[in-house]
C-alpha cells in the first residue's frame, strides 16, 4: 500500500514537472526581462526609476483583467475539448483574442487619458511627471500587445501546449534585452530615448511574439471566424461566471499595490525606487509559483469533472510541499546575498541600502505567499470561484496591508519591510486553513460551486 502511494505521488511529481518546466522557464525569462529593465532605467537616476515604479499599479491593472480573462477562456476551452465540441472551442478561441482585444485597449485609452490625476493621487511629484507623460503612452501599447500575446497563450494552454508559450516567452525576453540598452542608452551616433525606450523594446518584443503564436494558432486551425455572435450569445454568462470572481480577485493586487505605493511615498524617492525593484525581484523569485498557477488549472479541472478527488488531494499536497520547500530555500538563499543584489540592481547607494532591508525581510516571506497563490488558483479550477476571491482579499486587505501600514507607523522603512512579512506569513496560514476545511468534506466537494 504504502508502495503504490509512493508510486503515484512519484508519478504525480514527473508529470507536474512536465507541465510547470516550461511555464517555469518562460516565466524567468518574462519576469527576467523586466527586472533587466529596471536595471537599466536605475542607471538613468532615482527620479526615472521612481516614476516607473509609479506605473507598476496601473500596469499590474491592465494585468489583472487579462489573467481574469485568460482563466475564464481556458477553462472554456478546455472544457469544449473535453466534451468533443472542437468547433465550439475554435470560436472561443476568437472571441477572446477579438472581445479581450477590445477591452484591454478601452483600459489602455481610460488610463492614458487620467494619467496626471491617478499619479498625482499615487504620491508622484512634479519632478517625476516629465518622465511618466513620455514614457506611460509606450508603456500602454506594450501592455496591449502584452494583453494579446497572454491571450494566444492561454489557447495554447487550453490545448494543453505549454512548450510553445514558454519556448516564445524566452523568445521575447531575448529580444527586449538586446534592444533595452540600444533604445535606452543609444549606440555610437544615435542617442537613446532614455526612459521611454525601455516600453519601446518591450512593444517590439510582444509585437514579434504576437505574430509568431498568431500563425502558428491559425495555421494549427484553433480560431475560427465563422459563427462568433451565435457563440457570444451561448457563452457571456458561463464566461462572466469564472471571469468575473477571477478578474475581481485580479484586480485586488494592483488596488493593494496602489494603497502600499501611496504609504512608501511617504518615505522618500529612493525608498520608492526600492520598493519598485524589490516588485520585480518578487515576481521573478514567485517565478516556479507562477509556473504552477498556470500549469495546475487545466489538471485540476480535469480531476474535478471526472470526480477524483483522491488525486486532487495528492495533488495540492504535492504542489504545496514543492512550493514551500523551494520558495524558502531560495528566499534565504537571496536573503544572504541581498547586499551583492543590491549592488547589481541599484545604482544608488541609497537605494541599495533600502533594497537590502526589503530582500532580507519579504523574499522568504514569499514561502507563506505561494501557498496562498496556489490555493487561489486551486479554488478557480475546482469550482470555488468566489471562495478564492474572498481569499485574495483576505490576503491583501486584512493581512498585508494592515501589517505594511502598522508597521511603517511603528518603525518607519525597517518596520514596513517586517509588516509586509509578515502579512504574507498569515496570508498563507489563513489559505491553508481554508483548504483544509474544505477538502476534509468529501460529501460536499462534488456540490461544491461558484458560492
């Protein structure tokens, strides 16, 4: 007995590891290449690296929507597929690209156009506007063309393809890295842009990766052009009914990062540069975490259609004991070298000093916060969609920005880097309690919905 459970558990980890590996590449190089780009803009000065970080909530919006979308639309798929409706599946395909499409760059257009009100209400000053007016309108468009690519993604997924996203996501990454510093900097006789050129390569890169995936989606026959109102009319409310708690769920991050960027603008310049850098550094070491939200979904959902909720335990007890064990090795592991990724990634020493504090404390805190994000993801494939929206605001409204804010009042810099901690520690304490409630019912999983 105990044989046959390590065997399964043993084939459950081979089969996770073939779905993550190359969601989990593609997710380092995406996130990687963003990191790289503050990297650079630190080299500009504080003020610019400042004012891109004052567009990291609006842009985390834009992203917000979008993952809403694309798990709303996977789900849907994947479904189709399941039950043999190739056709049904081929106009979701379109209708998302054509509907997310349109939505995204409705956003983009409200965002560009209440731009100075927004910022001014982030805590941005007035030596930071030059640089947002130049550099938030390119910014747009690469998260429009960013907001498609995602979509074409998220069809490729549904069909249960994950090397061709991951393999473009490297792809994309490699090219804005080689053009950051030609369009930031400039080479030989053409001066650069400065802090717009970075937008620009990253708008050049998704625009290449759009029309890669683009093809190789219509050439692969997964889109479909015929039927598309009739399919509208048959799949608003199923699709509103998985995207709605998953956008709402989405949307509360950039909403928190916008209310934690507002206390650190009370600190100072170099303290909101920092906290720009450790953003990125966050999503990059979440990297595997990420993977897994993306690649766990479709499986899960397949567990629950057919019932199996034996392997839907061993499942999230896996996907746990992976994240927890990885996230805290490699939080610590960072920790002890934040001096030297201070150095790297800030140019000023007061911005190194802040990053310091910021790695120390929150990258093994980030341990506690994957468990929350899986079980997150978990919720919306296994037809809990608005217990896992409860469970992001909880994350984020009673944990961490309470602590942020309790502890910038204590302790300044050094007690909001420890409240922020320790929010994400209790995030994820609350997630596993909630799951285990849950999942100890079994007479109730199978009725388990929406509410």
């Amino acid at each position: 007995m105990l044989a046959a459970s390590t065997q399964q558990m043993a084939g459950l980890g081979k089969t996770l590891w073939r779905q993550t590996w190359p969601m989990a590449i593609g997710v380092l190089s995406l996130l990687g290449f963003q990191l790289v780009d503050s990297a650079f803009i630190a080299r500009l000065g504080t003020v610019p690296l400042a004012a891109q970080s004052f567009t990291f909530p609006l842009s985390f919006l834009i992203i917000g929507i979008q993952v809403g979308m694309g798990i709303a639309i996977a789900a849907l798929i994947s479904r189709a597929l399941g039950a043999g409706e190739k056709a049904r599946a081929k106009r979701l395909s379109s209708l998302v690209l054509m509907a997310g499409g349109a939505v995204i760059a409705c956003l983009a257009m409200l965002l560009w156009a209440f731009q100075m009100p927004i910022f001014s209400l982030l805590g941005a000053e007035s030596n930071t506007f030059g640089h947002l007016r130049s550099y938030w309108p390119p910014q747009l468009l690469s998260a429009w063309l960013g907001a498609l690519l995602y979509f074409v993604y998220s069809v490729f997924r549904a069909h249960g393809d994950t090397r061709l996203p991951g393999k473009m996501m490297v792809i994309t990454s490699l090219i804005n890295l080689a053009l950051d510093p030609v369009l930031i900097f400039g080479i030989g006789p053409w001066p650069g842009w400065g802090l717009p050129g970075a937008a620009w390569a990253t708008a050049i890169a998704f625009s290449f990766g759009l029309l890669a995936t683009g093809g190789r989606l219509w050439k692969r026959g997964w889109a479909s052009r015929e039927g598309l109102w009739q399919e509208g009319r048959q799949s608003w409310r199923p699709f509103m009914g998985i995207a709605a708690p998953a956008m709402v769920s989405q949307l509360m991050p950039p909403l928190a990062a916008m209310l934690a960027i507002s206390v650190v603008a009370g600190l100072g310049e170099s303290q909101v540069a920092a906290w720009g850098l450790a953003s990125r550094l966050e999503t990059l070491s979440l990297m595997v975490i990420l993977a897994m939200t993306m690649s766990l979904p479709p499986w899960l959902g397949r567990c629950y259609g057919a019932g199996d909720w034996d392997q839907i335990h061993r499942l999230l007890r896996l996907a746990l004991g992976v994240a927890v064990v990885w996230q805290l090795t490699l939080g610590i592991l960072l920790a002890l070298g934040a001096p030297w990724l201070g150095m790297v990634l800030a140019g000023n020493p007061d911005v190194q000093d802040e990053l310091v504090l910021l790695i120390r404390f929150l990258l093994p805190s980030y341990a506690a916060l994957g468990v929350c994000m899986l079980v997150v993801s978990a919720g919306n494939a296994l037809g809990w969609p608005l217990r896992a929206m409860l469970l992001s605001g909880a994350r984020l409204f009673m944990c961490y920005l309470p602590c942020l804010w309790l502890g910038e009042q204590l302790a300044g810099w050094w007690g909001l880097a420890a409240g922020a901690a320790l929010g994400n520690v209790l995030a994820g304490l609350v997630a596993w309690l909630l799951l285990r409630r849950i999942l100890s019912r079994p007479h109730r999983q199978a009725r388990v919905n929406a509410g």
